[in-house]
C-alpha cells in the first residue's frame, strides 16, 4: 500500500480551464491521474491557481460518458434536466458507434439534402484544440455546406473583438499579460482576474508590490481592488460615460500623444468632437464616481511611461459592449499607450482555448485566420486548398441559431462540448428550441443539460485523454498531451468529427494530430512559422510567427496596425442604456458571472471532487442591505424571477455588489440563472447581454 501514490508516468500538458494557459504536469498512475502539479510555462512559472492543481478528477468521474446513446423512440424532449445518470437510460438506449454514426451523420445529411446546407448549424467549443476547431468548422462550410458555426466566444468576448478588428485590425491582445510587470499604470476594467484569471491576478498583485498603480474600475469590488491605487466603483451599465469623462480631460488638459494620433492614427477629429459633451462634471452624477477622481486616473492613464488596460466581461457583456470595447482602444491610441512593452490593451480570454478557436475560424463570418467569407478572394483560396465550394454568405450566431430553429429555418445542428441549454441567454427559450429540432447531435463527455435534448449522444475525450495545440488569451500556441485513455468505448474528439466528415461525404482520412495542425499552418499565415517538431520540442511558441526560425511576437503593433494604411482608427461611442431597466415590477439587477472554484457551465467542476467540495451549492450573492430590507438571512432560499423565468438559490451576503444588484454563478444546473437573462443582442458582436437585466426577488422557495 506504500507504493499507492507514486506515479508511474508524469506527462507535460497544460491546464484545461482558463485563457491563462498554465503548463501543468500529469502524475499518472494505471490510466489514472493522481495529482498536478505546475510547471515553468511562460504565463504561469510554475504557478497554478485552484481549478488547475484541483480540478482534474472530473475525467475519472462515474458520470462520463463511455458508449453511444440514442434517444428511445417516443422519449420526450424535456428542458427540465437531471443530473441523476440512473435515469439516463430511461430516456437513451446504448448502441454500437456504427449504428449511432450512422444516425447522427446520415440524419443530418439528409437534411442538408433536402431543406440545403442553412437548415444545419454547428456549435464547437473553446475547449477543444485548434486541430479539433479547424476540422470542425471545415465540416461546416464544407460538409454540411453552410457558415452557421459559432461557438462560446459569442458571449464572451464577441464585442471586443469586433470593435479590435474595426479599430486596430486584430481581435488579439496587444501585450501579453506578464507586461503588466513592466507597466507603470495598469487598469482592470470589468474583469475579476482572482477568480477568473486567477495566476494572472498573482502578476497583477507583484507587479503592485513593485510600484506600478492599479486602477481597478468595476460596478463591483473584486478582490484586487484590496490592491488598487484607485478603485472607481462605477454605476452598472454607465462604462461609456466614464471612458468618454476621461478622454475629454485627455483632451481638454492637451494630455494627447499627438506624434502618435499624427502617425498612426485616423479618425481622431470626430473623437474629439464626441467627448466634448461628456465632461467629468456632467458625467459625474451617470456614472457615480466624482469629476475629481475622473480627472485623476484620466491623467495617471495618459501621462506615465506605460500604461496597459486588461479587461473582461464587465466590459464586453453588454448591448453597448462594442462601444465600452472602443472606448478603451481610443483610450489607448490618443494617448499613444499602445505598441510598446508594459502598454496596450489586453481583453482577459476566458476559456482555455477562445483564441484559438476563433483563429481556426470557428466563427460565422471569418474563416481561419480572420478571412471573411464575404471576401472573394479569401473564400477562393480556402476553396483551392479544401477543394470545396464555399457559401459566400456570413453565416447566423450563437443566438440568431436558436431564432432560427424557432423560424423552422434551422432543423439540424452538431454540438461539440458546448453547452448552450446552460450558457445561452434565455436558456428556457434555448432549451424549448434545441427540443424542436428534428435531429440534434452532442458530442460530450458528460450528459450535459444540452446533451440530454439530443437524439444522438457520441461520448468523447476529457482535456487529459488527447493530444493537441490550444492557445492562449497571450497568443502563445501550446502543447497538450495526452496522459490518459479515454474511458470505454469513448472516443477522441478528432476521430469523432472525421467520422460525421466521413458520413457527410468528405473523404477525410488525417491520421496523426500533426497531419491537422500542419494544414492549419499552411492555411493561416499567422501561425505559418510554428512547427509541430518546435511545440513538441518547446512547448509554447507565440505567434504573428510567420516563417519557420521567427521567434514570435509578444508585443505587437510597435510600428503598424494590420490595417488599411498601417493606421489605427478611432471610432466614438454614445450612450446607450442596457435593453431592459429595473422597473416597478422587476425594480432589482440581475450581473451574471463566475466564481474561482467553478467552470463555466459546471459540467467539468461541479464533477471534481475538492472544487464540489468548495462551493457545492447554488448561490446567490446580495448585498447585506438588501437582505435586511427583505427580510432575508445569509443561507436562507430566495426566488429571483425575471420576465423570462425563475430560479431558487441560497443567499450569501456580500456586500462588493452595489445595493439593488444581484451577482449570481451560472455554473448551477439546478438553478440555472441563464433562465432568467435576456437574450437582447449587441449589434456589432452580437453578444448578449448577460451583464444586466432587470429581476424581482422574493424570500423562500425550493432549491
Ligand atoms: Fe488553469 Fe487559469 Fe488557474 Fe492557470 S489560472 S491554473 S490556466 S484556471
């Protein structure tokens, strides 16, 4: 019994959750992870926050899903999901992979078939590799024929990367976290990196340690505003009335950069025009911080050696998050604090791979790389090098896909590790739409609440059981191996998807991981330079890296935006107040968000065991004040209700969220709090507004 925990292989991976992307070390016993450690990757030296040490036995969890599941005929599609796995063969009866290939893909191209290539949509996943969102969104456009394939960054960062394409030309970072050591000023505006960005969180907090200024501006306080210079607790939805008063003292006090905006720069005479309305003291009362302290933290921005700004779903999670996002990069470009080491701007990614998802083209509009598909020229080269035909038009979003089963346009969709009956707004009316659909295939690990609405289950491969290229929120390209089998009859995500291609027509045949990755490099010119020998050889390699022997760009932007002209572009913004404000009925806010021990939807934490152990319940974070004006003591039930639904959680006093507003996880199945978030879209990134809405909140109820 002494030789128990010693193990027998240890494999260098990186760690499945956030965009930090830490290196991480598998220690293996008989198939079997024993424990993790973290090892000296770029982002992380050695660093690992509570997710990355602790939440990895969710692969060995008694819930995976090891064989094929096809839903039993007559087996009703129920919105209302269990998580009790003793039931799941009430509504699926097992089959061979033959039979549930042959179903999920036959199904599915007979709908092509008939209805053509828009009655199919495809979610893929942030969490799978490059190589699986490459092959996957390749399936799409050319197998199903069609570009509805979106995935989570939808509602995550869409909004900032739309007004980054717009403004500087590229929807990446500028600096890479670890910069904030070299910054003098660093801003963190809508982003909680403890708890979701915990280890770079950890820099933030030595590079504070070592003189540099924290401005943390937030509706609620996070843990590193302990550590701020200034904390500006701004009023939920007023960012641009904040970000305009500060760029009207840049202007007004002549704090510009004006060699920059001069050479790098179009567009700033409309920018100066617009803020000249938006003066500290008349935004002062909007936005709740005083005309004083605007002007402070606007001239620290402008006026020191480096300033960066770090940002994250406070920011992009709104229907004016286009606008919060450009706000920001004019910002930065007026005051030339862009384009150097310890400058720049830095939208915080979530998701383990949400960049690299993105840059395999995993999204409607752009194909790898961020070629449009409106563009011809782009389109023809894609078509060469797949010998395929591709549909000229931009295809639908997260969103617009679940308005478009309603509108009996979209009949058939291929879901990939997404979870959209939890993460998707409105998830009552996302759930009643995945339940129409005539034919819904997930590809999962676990029977998530989006799985069991399927009519064919395909069990795949948890983040230890593959190997593949994952990058992260710094464009840094890395290497996860594998550690692992998968469990029984399931399998790796890439076999999977080669054999719905296989089913749909395509005579795909890759072999080894690196045979995908390759023609990924071929056909993206920004990784172009990045070979497998090199990631296996170094683990990490950051890209622009166009050719072979370049060491990679951390920094970028220090000479041209990859825009027309070499210039970055500024773009005004105006208010816009959030889609549904609290009313008599409805007279509280609802903010939606994550918490440090769990993942996302839940599906992978809630399933690890210290991480469960931590936060097992579902709760509900209220301010002191409005519990004892309701009547309510910490622990006790509470009914939140919105227009669009209800749920009971635990109420957990805490007073970082302003009074009136309610901060809740939306990690928990059993009060999934998407039930109650409104579905209204930005126009430019169409991402929902997760960030506010109004809700009525009640005593008692049953969780
Ligand atoms: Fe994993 Fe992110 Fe934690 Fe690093 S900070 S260990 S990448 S969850």
């Amino acid at each position: 019994g002494v030789a128990l925990n010693i193990p027998d292989k240890q494999v260098d991976s990186v760690c499945p959750y956030c965009g930090v992307g830490c290196q991480l070390t598998y220690n293996v016993k008989d198939n079997k992870i024993l424990y993790v450690e973290g090892r000296q990757g770029p982002a992380n030296l050695g660093r690992l926050c509570v997710k990355g040490r602790y939440g990895f036995d969710y692969a060995h969890h008694p819930h995976r899903l090891t064989k094929p599941l096809i839903r039993r005929e007559g087996a009703a599609k129920s919105g209302d999901f269990t998580m009790d796995p003793d039931r799941v063969l009430e509504v699926f009866r097992e089959a061979s992979w033959e039979e549930a290939l042959e179903l999920a893909g036959g199904k599915l191209a007979q709908i092509r078939d008939q209805h053509g290539g828009a009655a199919l949509a495809g979610f893929g996943s942030a969490k799978g590799s490059n190589e699986e969102a490459y092959l996957f969104q390749k399936l799409v456009r050319t197998g199903f024929r069609t570009n509805n394939v979106d995935h989570c960054t939808r509602l995550c960062h869409a909004s900032s990367v739309s007004a980054l394409l717009e403004g500087i030309g590229s929807g990446a970072v500028s600096n890479p976290v670890m910069d904030v050591t070299r910054a003098e000023v660093i801003v963190i505006i809508g982003a909680n990196p403890t708890v979701n960005h915990p280890v770079a969180a950890t820099w933030i907090k030595n590079a504070v340690k070592t003189g540099a200024k924290l401005i943390v501006m937030d509706p609620r306080r996070s843990e590193l505003a302990r550590h701020a210079h200034r904390f500006l607790q701004f009023k939920p939805d007023t960012d641009v009335a904040l970000l305009n008063a500060m760029m009207h003292v840049i202007v007004t006090e002549k704090l510009v950069d004006e060699a920059f905006i001069a050479s790098r720069t179009i567009g700033y005479a409309e920018l100066q025009a617009n803020v000249a309305d938006y003066s500290p003291e008349a935004m002062a009362p909007i936005c709740g911080i005083d005309a004083e302290t605007i002007r402070y933290v606007a001239r620290l921005y402008a006026t020191s050696q480096g300033s960066m700004i770090l940002w994250g779903m406070g920011v992009s999670q709104h229907v004016h998050g286009t606008d919060n996002a450009r706000c920001l990069i004019a910002l930065s470009l007026m005051t030339g604090q862009i384009g150097r080491p310890g400058t720049g701007l830095h939208p915080l990614r979530g998701q383990n791979n949400v960049q690299g998802a993105s840059d395999a083209g995993l999204i409607p509009m752009m194909l790898p790389d961020y070629q449009r598909v409106d563009n011809p020229a782009a389109r023809a080269r894609f078509e060469q090098a797949w010998g395929a035909t591709l549909d000229p038009k931009p295809g639908l979003t997260v969103v617009e896909i679940m308005d478009a089963i309603d509108a009996g346009q979209v009949r058939g969709m291929y879901i990939m590790g997404e979870n959209p009956a939890m993460s998707d707004p409105d998830a009552n009316h996302a759930r009643a739409a995945l339940a129409v659909l005539e034919h819904l295939v997930v590809q999962d690990i676990f029977l998530t609440e989006t799985a069991y609405l399927a009519d064919v289950i395909l069990p795949a491969s948890a983040f230890p059981e593959k190997t593949g290229t994952f990058t992260n929120t710094d464009r840094l390209v890395q290497l996860g191996r594998q550690a692992i089998d998968p469990p029984g009859e399931a399998k790796q995500d890439l076999w999977i998807i080669q054999q719905m291609a296989n089913r749909l027509g395509l005579p795909w045949n890759y072999g080894h991981v690196s045979e995908v990755f390759d023609e990924m490099r071929r056909t993206m010119a920004s990784i172009g330079g990045i070979t497998w020998e090199r990631l296996e050889r170094n683990g990490a390699v950051v890209y622009p890296c166009m050719n072979e022997g370049d060491v990679g760009q951390p920094v970028v932007f220090t000479e041209l935006f990859p825009r027309e002209g070499g210039r970055a572009r500024f773009v005004p913004a105006d208010i816009i107040p959030a889609d549904e404000r609290p009313d008599g009925e409805y007279p509280m806010v609802l903010i939606t968000g994550r918490q440090l021990e769990h993942w996302h939807t839940g599906s992978m934490t809630r399933r690890a065991t210290v991480l469960d152990a931590i936060e097992p319940d579902p709760v509900a974070l209220v301010h002191p004040l409005d519990m004892e004006r309701m009547g309510i003591r910490p622990g006790e039930a509470i009914t939140i209700a919105s227009r669009r639904g209800e749920v009971v959680l635990y109420a957990r006093a805490d007073d970082s969220s302003p009074v009136g507003a309610i901060f809740v996880p939306f990690c928990y199945y059993e009060a999934a709090i998407n039930r109650l978030t409104n579905a209204a879209l930005d126009p430019f990134g169409k991402i929902p507004e997760f960030k506010y809405c109004a809700i009525k909140v009640t005593p008692g109820g049953e969780v």
